[in-house]
C-alpha cells in the first residue's frame, strides 16, 4: 500500500490552499562552490522552517555541506539517508523496490512538517531538474501541496568553465548540445555521440569503460574532457584517453565540445558545391566509388550491405535510416531531414569524388523510391563524371509484408507511391485506375503523406470503382520491427483512417485467396 499522502488539496500557490499547509520549495544549489548558490537560494534557505537534504549510504550529504553557512541554526533538519545506492539489496523488490520504498518514507516525513504548517525546503544539488533525486519527491508532491522549484548552477555549467581555458566554448553559432546519461546501452550512447556537435555525458562511475569505449566508436575520444568534482576544492580534470577507470567517483562528468573540424569540413564542402566547375577524382587516382546502400526493414540487413557498411568512413543519409547503421571508430555520420535527396545526393558525390569511402543509405531497397535514384540525377552533373556508382539491393517494404502474408505478389503485381510531392496527385489516380483495370495486385507505398492525408481515402474509393467489395487487402504496420502488425482484411472493410506513413498495403487482384496458409495469388488464371 502507497504511504504517499492522497487526499486532495488544490493546485499549487491557487486560492482554496487548505489553511495552515505548509510550503515546499525545491532548491537548487549549485555544482558544490558555495559562493555557486543564487541570491533567491541563500535567501529561502535562510527563512525556511525545515530543511531537507539526501545523503549517500556511508556518506556525509554533499548538499548539506554545500548550503551549511547559510543554515539557520535553529532550524529543523531532516536528513534523507538513502538505503542503498547501486549493487545488490536484500529488498524483495531489488533496486528499483528498495528506492521505492525509500521515497515514500521520506514523503511521509516531510508531509508531517508541511501538514503542520511548517515551510520545508528541499535541497537539490546543481539543479533539482535535471536529474535530480529530489524530483522524486517533487513528483509525489506537486498534486498535494504548495510547491516552487528554484533552479540552481548544473554541473555541467560548472565543468564547461573549468576546462575553457583548454577546450574552448561548449557550443556556438548552431550547434547542436546532446546530455546523455552514461547508463546508455554502448551501441546507442555511441551513435548519440556521432550525430551532434557537442555533447555531456552524465552518471560515469562504473559506467566509465562502456562510455569511453563509445567515445571511441563515435570518433568523439580526441577532444574529450574527464571532470570530476566540478567547483568544488578537489575539482580535477584531464582529457577522457588518460583517465584511470578504477578512478571514477560519482561525481564526474565527460564535456564533448563542439567539434570544429566537423564545421570547417562541412563549409569546405558547401564552397565546392558552389563551384561546378571543379574536377571531382580520387586524389590517389584510382577509381571513386559511392555505394548505394539498401538496408531493408529492421533485422533484415544482407550480409553485402553489412560488410559494406562495415568498410566506409562516411554514412549520408535520412536521419533515421542513418540511425540504424552501427556506430564504431573512422565512420562519420551525415544525417539530414527528409525531402533534401539531391542535396544529400550531391555531399556524397563530393566526399567519393575526394577519395573517401562513402555509402548512401535508405530503408528497404535504395531503389525503390529510395536514395538510388536521387544519386544518379544528382550524378548528371559533369562535375562527378570520375565517381561511380554501385547500388546494393535490400529487402523492399513490398517483400517483407508480402513474405509475413504468404505469397500476395505470386504474380504480376504494381507498387505505387500515393505521395504527391514528385508527381501530381492526378497522375497518381490515373495509374491506380489503369492498374485496378488490368487487375494487377497493388502494393501501396506512402498511403497517407502528413502534407495530404486524404490521398488514401480518395485511392480507396478509386479501387472500389473497378474491384469488387471482397478484394483481399493486406495492411502490414513497421513489418521487420519490434511493434510489427499484419492485418487481412477486404476493400469493403478498409477503413482509411487507421492507415498512416508506417502503414504498406497490398491490394489484391480478382484471384488472390485466402486460405489456411496465408494469403496468395495463384500465378495463372485459372
């Protein structure tokens, strides 16, 4: 049973408060210098009828001393001991159970000192925000009572200053600032790390090894800065390649600053766009390559594709297609929004052009209203006249919902796009009709653009125009993923309003069954 108070109170600071609550206010207190702490924290800290404040298993509370100047002497304090940190427990509960527990214990206290009237501040090391215990208690308070949050100087801030004088700024003009707790799986902390100009790496300690191992991957190892105690009289920092991991406290941090090299490479290859007529050629004269990459739906990779993805230094492409190629050490990642083909297009031609091994990557197969084509129109230019081009096939989005059907496409069969952004929506129309005339199985690809989504209501009364009510419909949702669905039903019972851009159909022509097995189109009329 939840010792949390339940019983309802009005908003915080709103009329109708119940008369004699006390109120909580959540301090923040800076990184660890005490001269760190706000005017507004030094003065609520001061007034305040009871204070509260963490303290590790063993340990002292750091927030205690942080504030103890300022502490009025005949203040109540309530020391919050935490019953384990990290490693094993006896609680039946393990962790998670024993740190439940622990929050509500404390809940309880404090609601005692707040129902009797008393001002409870509740300290909060850096800012209470961000990631902060007391947010806990904030969390199971913010309902019941009066409550304010007073935000405070967060580690990092105190850590970027530190390290100025060696690393430079943190961010600037638009670069990108990416905070990341170290308890991220390896793999994705290190494909974080690749996709932004600057990034904070928070909670190392035993964490240390997988980060700087992903640091390494990320290409990010160089220019990476250890800190530890942040502000306070044992401040140290170094950079990450020299760091002890048996070293590590608690409090520490890794600051990744923006990477200068980066900008300046992407201004060189911004000024040659603006030059057609530079010569593009391998600087060793051997032949330039771009390879065109097919990654299929998720899990589905060929081993071509993988082992070529496993030998370049440059990955360009949609950002969440970039997202799924393994980060590791020499590669570079070039993600861009969507609808900029040709552009991403023309980056990859450059850096193939300048020697580099490079892959253009899509989901399912780059050749199907994937990045292949966008490569070759982009290739016309004279300018790469020296860089060729090879496509490696994935697995389509067509394929794999057929596949987890049964055989839909055993005959003749149509893709057809429903976005209109390339072709005009009237041309669209005209094809779904000529194929419903020819009684070709249709796969529909992009059913339902955000920039038009009646595209696919207008394509379903089409269809029932030309094919019978009892058509078989295939509707197969992230097919390959984790979320995976696959739902059969006819043209009569299509309900367009529950298809979105995760959505493949596939619409079956007058002799696609359905039978115990699955779904499939004999591949003869018979």
């Amino acid at each position: 049973m939840s010792t949390t108070p339940r019983r309802p109170r009005s908003a915080p600071g709103a009329a109708g408060a119940p008369k004699g609550t006390g109120r909580l206010t959540v301090v923040g207190i800076g990184p660890g210098d005490p001269e760190l702490m706000t005017l507004k924290a030094a003065r609520i800290i001061g007034a305040a009828d009871v204070v509260a404040y963490h303290a590790g298993v063993k340990t002292k509370s750091h927030a205690r001393r942080i504030a103890g100047g300022i502490i009025p002497a005949e203040v109540i304090e309530e020391e919050l001991r935490y019953p384990v940190t990290t490693g094993t427990t006896d609680h039946p509960g393990g962790y998670v159970g024993a740190m439940t527990d622990f929050y509500e214990s404390c809940a309880v206290r404090l609601s005692a000192h707040l129902d009797a009237g008393r001002d409870v501040v509740l300290l909060s090391e850096g800012d209470p925000l961000f990631y902060g215990s007391s947010m806990y208690l904030h969390d199971r308070f913010k309902e019941i009572y009066p409550i304010e949050v007073v935000p405070g100087v967060p580690a990092f801030a105190a850590a970027t200053a530190a390290i100025a004088g060696s690393s430079g700024p943190l961010v600037r003009q638009t670069d990108v600032l990416t905070v990341l707790p170290g308890t991220l799986p390896e793999p994705e902390l290190a494909r974080r790390l690749a996709d932004t100009e600057a990034a904070v790496i928070m909670k190392l300690g035993r964490n240390f090894p997988a980060v700087r191992s992903a640091l390494a991957q990320a290409g990010r190892l160089e220019g990476a800065w250890y800190v530890e105690r942040a502000s306070q009289s044992e401040e140290r920092w170094l950079p990450v390649a020299e760091v002890d991991p048996d070293s590590v406290p608690y409090f520490s941090l890794i600051v990744v600053p923006g990477d200068t090299a980066d900008r300046q490479t992407a201004q060189r290859l911004r000024a040659r766009e603006a030059e057609p007529s530079a010569s593009v050629a391998a600087p060793d004269g051997r032949t330039a390559e771009l390879l065109v990459v097919g990654l299929g739906p998720d899990h589905w990779l060929t081993p071509e594709a993988s082992a070529a993805l496993g030998e370049v230094n440059h990955v360009v492409g949609y950002a969440p297609c970039v997202a799924r190629v393994a980060q590791r050490a020499g590669i570079t990642r070039h993600a861009s929004g969507n609808t900029v083909e040709v552009d991403r297009a023309r980056v990859a031609l450059d850096l193939a052009g300048s020697g580099e091994r490079v892959a253009v990557v899509s989901g399912g197969d780059a050749g199907v209203f994937g990045m292949a084509a966008a490569v070759f129109e982009a290739a016309e230019d004279p300018t790469y006249a020296g860089v060729q081009i090879r496509v490696l096939p994935g697995v389509s989005a067509v394929q794999a919902v057929a596949a987890r059907a049964g055989a839909p496409i055993g005959a003749d069969f149509a893709v057809v796009s429903l976005s209109d952004r390339l072709e005009p929506w009237e041309v669209v129309e005209r094809r779904l009709r000529a194929i419903a005339d020819a009684d070709l199985v249709l796969a529909i690809d992009n059913p339902a653009p955000r920039s038009r989504t009646e595209q696919i209501a207008t394509a379903h009364r089409v269809l029932l125009e030309h094919r019978k009510p009892e058509t078989v419909v295939i509707v197969g949702r992230d097919v390959g993923r984790d979320e995976e669905s696959l739902t059969v039903t006819t043209l009569a019972d299509l309900d367009p309003e529950t298809i979105d851009m995760k959505c493949l159909l596939i619409v079956g022509a007058e002799r696609t069954r359905v039978s115990r097995a699955g779904v499939w189109t004999p591949r003869y009329v018979r």
